[in-house]
C-alpha cells in the first residue's frame, strides 16, 4: 500500500514504453503490474499542484482556482501558442514566459487515432508523443519560440487535424500511415501559408527537418478494449481491476479505463 498525491505518469521510450506512476514520494513502475489486480482509492483530498493549499476542485490538471487565474502556465495561451502575447506586454509571469515560450519547439506530424499535427519544447521529445498515445511520430520543422511553432500549427492544420480521438486511440485502431509522404503533401498544400510565416521572421527562425526517420512507439497493453468506458475519481472514489494495458497517460483495466493526468495533485492510495 502506497498513499499520496499523484503526478502524470512518467514514460521511457522503450519496446515497449516503460511507465512509472508518481505517488507522494514514491515511484511505481506500473508495467510489471500488467495482468494483474490493482486497486486506486481517492482519499477525498486534493491539494494545488503549485501553492500546496487544499482545494475542493482541480483547474487546469492539478491547481487551485486562484493560481489558475495568475499562473502564465495556466493561461489560455498554453493551449494556443499562436495566441501568445508576450510581445505585447501581457504576459501574466513575464521572466518564466522567457524561459518557457522562447527556447526551441518542434512541429510534428503524429499518428494516435490517425495524423495529426502538434507541437512540443525541444525537452518533451518524445515524451509529448507517448503522452498522446502517438504509435508514429515525425518531427517535421524546428522553430525558435512557442508563437512561432503555432503560428505553423495553425498553417498545417488547415490540412490536417490537430486533435486525438482518445477512444479511438485506447482502442488501438490507428492505421499504419507513411509520416514521410504524408509531411511532403501536407507541406505542398500549405506552401502559401507557411512561405508567409517564414517571410515574416528572421531566417533560421523556422526550419525543415529533412534527414530525420519516423519514430515507431510500442505500448505495453495485453488487449485493447472493444468499447471505452472511463472511470472518474470524484465519482467513483475505488477504482479496481486488472491492468491490461497502459496508452498515453491512460490505465487501461477490464473494467474501464483511467486517465491519470486529469487527476493530478488527487490524494490517493495504491494497492497491488
């Protein structure tokens, strides 16, 4: 038995991905556990990701209203890069803007429940992938800040979708795509958008990947579900069953399935 408040789950890629479960101070390693019984129980407490404080509900996966609303890692901006507005001098933490918003991202091409296109910190490469449940991944252009990697975001995804379908995706049915055909016909498509970008920024700011070859992700699953049915713990405070797989940052039991991010800063105990 093992209590404490929960952290998305950690990833090494690996054949297949290797994941470890944050509990307190403590450290699982979840895929030994595969085929067999684990039970996670809700203490009923949860506490801010950033100020520690006790909240009655989790913003933003894992903080309190109050740092939600101040914190630049909760703003809207986050989820849509090419809303940055740093330039502008609205930025809600300017010295952690400068250190989060300007270092090198990357624009990538992935396959979870089918292509998409998304964006990730030079550091989070491939952890961003495995954390979308991604089996294929490409990184296709390399820029210099956050509103950069948006603005081709939004270029691409006139073309492509940016979102996953996260019950297609535990369900395991992406199909097979060849990321290096499908990068070279969706910059084709968006050339007019994309030579825009590159004109307004400063040579070097945007570069295409070329030499770079698909990265192929395994995950430790022993059978992927037929229909997707998700847990919550401030419904169902018990939660247990025999782990038959781990995708993204999903427990996938015979009983349902479990998405551990949504549940960051939770108290609770584990059993197995």
């Amino acid at each position: 038995m093992i209590e404490g408040h929960i952290k998305k789950m950690l990833s090494k890629l690996s054949e297949p991905v290797e994941y470890a479960l944050p509990i307190g101070d403590e450290l699982i390693q979840l895929n030994p556990y595969l085929g067999k019984t684990i039970k996670l129980t809700y203490q009923g407490e949860i506490n801010c990701l950033h100020c520690g404080k006790k909240t009655k509900k989790s913003y933003s996966q894992g903080f309190c209203y109050p740092c939600m609303t101040k914190l630049a890692q909760c703003d809207l901006c986050i989820m849509k890069p090419e809303t940055c507005h740093y330039h502008l001098g609205t930025c809600r933490e300017p010295s952690w803007g400068e250190g989060f918003c300007f270092q090198d991202h990357f624009v990538y091409l992935a396959n979870s429940s089918g292509l998409k296109v998304g964006i990730t910190r030079h550091t989070q490469i491939p952890t961003r992938w495995i954390d979308q449940g991604a089996t294929q991944a490409l990184p296709i252009f390399k820029v210099k800040t956050r509103l950069q990697s948006g603005q081709v975001e939004m270029a691409m995804k006139k073309h492509v979708s940016d979102k996953t379908d996260w019950r297609k995706m535990l369900k395991g049915l992406a199909e097979s795509k060849d990321l290096l055909e499908e990068r070279d016909r969706l910059i084709e498509a968006a050339q007019s958008e994309l030579s825009a970008i590159q004109a307004a920024n400063k040579d070097g700011d945007i570069t295409f990947i070329k030499d770079v070859e698909p990265v192929d992700i395994h995950y430790p699953v022993l059978e992927y579900p037929t229909k997707v049915s998700s847990f919550n713990f401030d419904k169902t405070p018990e939660i247990e069953g025999v782990l038959m797989g781990i995708k993204g940052q999903y427990l996938i039991f015979d009983t349902g399935v479990l998405n551990i991010r949504k549940f960051t800063s939770y108290r609770i105990q584990f059993d197995g």
